[in-house]
C-alpha cells in the first residue's frame, strides 16, 4: 500500500529540504567535501622549512624534518598541541630522512646516515632501544615504511642505481603496536 | 640468462645473506621477486594488509596496490591514466582510501581516491601550493601533505570526513 504526504506535510519536507541544501550549500563554500584545515603545530622557532611529513596510525603524532643547526634533523611532535616529543637516540647522524610511525608511535622508523652510508634504523620509544635495520653491502635505503603495526617494513633500495621495494618481515625482531582493541597474536605486547 | 632472471637469482641469493648477516630482517621473498620482475619500483606505503607502491616498465610509472595476504596486485580503476606521473602515494589500513601526488598537463595536484567507489577528488592546496609528497594516517582520518610554498616547504594536516 502507498502512503500519499498530506499538503502540510509536503510543506515541512518542502522546508526541511531548503534548510538543508541551503547549510549544504554554506557548508561546502566554507570545507570542500568536509575537508578540515589544520596549520602543523608550530616548532616555536617561527616560520622554518619543514618536510617528509608522517603520522601515527591514529593520526596523534606528526613526524617532520625540520633544519636544525644546518642539519636536517628528525623531530615527534603532538599533532594537537604542538608539544615536541624527546627522541633518545636521534640527535645525531644526521641528514635525517623518510620517517614512519607505527600505530601509536611506540615506533619511528627512519633513514639516518651512518658514516659513508644510509641506514634505516627504528627507535623503540618505550624501551629506548635503536635497531639498526642491517642491509647486503651494495644496497642503500633511500625511503621506508613501517606498517603500523611493527610487524613490516617496506624499504625502497637502491642497488646499482635501480630503485626497488623490498618488504620484510619484523616480527622476530620487534613487539607489535597495534590500535586499541585490536587482537593479539604470538604472545606480542599489545599498546 | 635474461636480465630479469638474473636480478631474481641475485635477489634471491643476497635475500638469503641479508638474512643471515642482518639477522633481524626477514624478506618476504615471494613479494619481493614479484616486485622485482615486475621492473623498478619506488615510494612504499605499508598500511594493514597492504602494500601500495610505484611501479616502472617500459619508462611509465603507475600506481600499484598489492593485498599482502595473497601477494597481488588488486585493480586499480580510474586512478592510472596514460597522462599522469605519480610522484607519492599512500594508503589507510583498509585499503580504501588512497591519496595520490601526481603530475598532469604541467600541473601537480593532489588526488583521493575511494577504491570501493573507484571515485577521484581532486583536492585543492589552499593558500595555493605545489604539493609533492602525501601521508594518511591509517585510520584513514588524516592527511599530511608537503608542499611547497612562497619558496619554503612546509606541512599542511587536512582531516578528512
């Protein structure tokens, strides 16, 4: 059976309507297609380059390169406050490069410079621990993701001047970050 | 021996020593000699259960999204065109949401796309900018972009709905 609107009904479907493509209408002027605007938190040292932008996997902490002393230097910061995160073992060896963060950011994956090379480490926020991700002579990191949960890290490689992704396996080697609620399996630590 | 064939073999066998002498690095061999027949490759973005990446052969570069549980690439539709150079991708944990840096009739623009609705949105830089590398967080909420501006590069955060 069809039901037919009665009159005043069809009127305040009619207002209803008009009210919500006129807010529609302010709404997409102001945010194309729901886009929220945000300036990265401020380093406090005024207006300074900053690149290789990464987010956690809940999107809390922001990793950037920023010039520190002429050197580019990796730095963790709160997305919403700004506030800057200490890294134990990242003051040196720098160019720093390509940072990645792990789903909460117990992680930060990134490519440093070890004397004449390019290394890819991780820093253990938790413990303190940095893991150098040891590569065959002949291969160079250039770019690196971790997944957020630490169980993977895909590195682009550079070997005899052909760039290539190679993903490996880090389960043996680091405890999982996952998100919250998310199951745990082999006995990792759940964050 | 062809070349490719070689470069697997190589592969192969310093894969073997890496792991051995890095002793903390396990290869996803399979993946890995997939990725390296398939030419050169650039740009990794590990989120979930997948890998995206770009990919070379024959002088042109496209995106590819690789689910991990089965080692293959899974279609793409309406992202890659002919005329695009993408320069940065990357992707959320349930690979649906994918956003794009890529290069189009001299301009740089920003992409997203929504897998499931194989749908493309251009996304403006605002105030005006040149972007060039592109990060989502993994809950697919939020992007980070690099781009450049008034001689700087600078970071813009955009949370998405």
């Amino acid at each position: 059976m069809s039901v037919q609107p009665h009159s005043s009904c069809r009127c305040r479907w009619a207002g209803i309507a008009t009210l919500l493509s006129a807010s529609l209408l302010l709404w997409g002027c102001t945010t194309p297609w729901g886009l929220r605007r945000q300036p990265a938190a401020p380093l406090g040292i005024g207006q300074e380059s900053r690149q290789d932008p990464a987010l956690s996997g809940d999107g809390r902490l922001l990793a950037s390169v920023v010039e520190r002393g002429g050197r580019s230097t990796v730095m963790l910061q709160e997305r919403s406050s700004g506030k800057v995160l200490p890294l134990r073992h990242l003051r040196r060896q720098q160019p720093h490069s390509s940072p990645s963060l792990s789903w909460n950011g117990r992680y930060l994956a990134l490519v440093v410079q070890q004397g004449p090379r390019r290394q890819a480490v991780i820093e253990d926020r938790a413990n303190g621990q940095l893991h150098p991700l040891l590569l065959p002579a002949g291969r160079e990191p250039q770019r690196l993701s971790l997944a957020p949960d630490a169980r993977r890290v895909a590195l682009e490689v550079l070997d005899n001047g052909q760039a290539r992704v190679e993903v490996f396996d880090l389960s043996g080697l680091l405890e999982p970050d996952q998100a919250p609620g998310q199951p745990v399996s082999g006995g990792g630590l759940s964050r | 021996m062809k070349p490719r064939a070689l470069l697997a073999v190589a592969l192969g066998l310093s894969s073997l020593l890496g792991g051995c002498l890095g002793g903390n690095l396990r290869p996803l061999q399979g993946l890995n000699l997939q990725l390296a027949r398939g030419g050169t490759s650039h740009s990794p973005a590990l989120s979930g259960n997948w890998l995206a990446l770009i990919t070379g052969h024959q002088g042109r570069d496209q995106v590819q999204l690789v689910n991990l549980s089965s080692s293959a690439p899974v279609p793409l539709l309406g992202l890659n065109r002919p005329d695009a150079q993408p320069l940065s991708i990357t992707v959320d944990q349930r690979g649906e949401r994918l956003a794009l840096v890529r290069q189009r009739e001299g301009r740089t623009e920003l992409v997203l796309y929504r897998r499931s609705l194989q749908s493309l949105q251009a996304i403006p830089i605002e105030p005006a900018g040149v972007p060039r590398l592109v990060q989502l967080s993994a809950d697919g909420r939020v992007l980070a972009v690099e781009v450049s501006r008034g001689g700087q590069w600078q970071v813009d955060l955009l949370t998405l709905p």
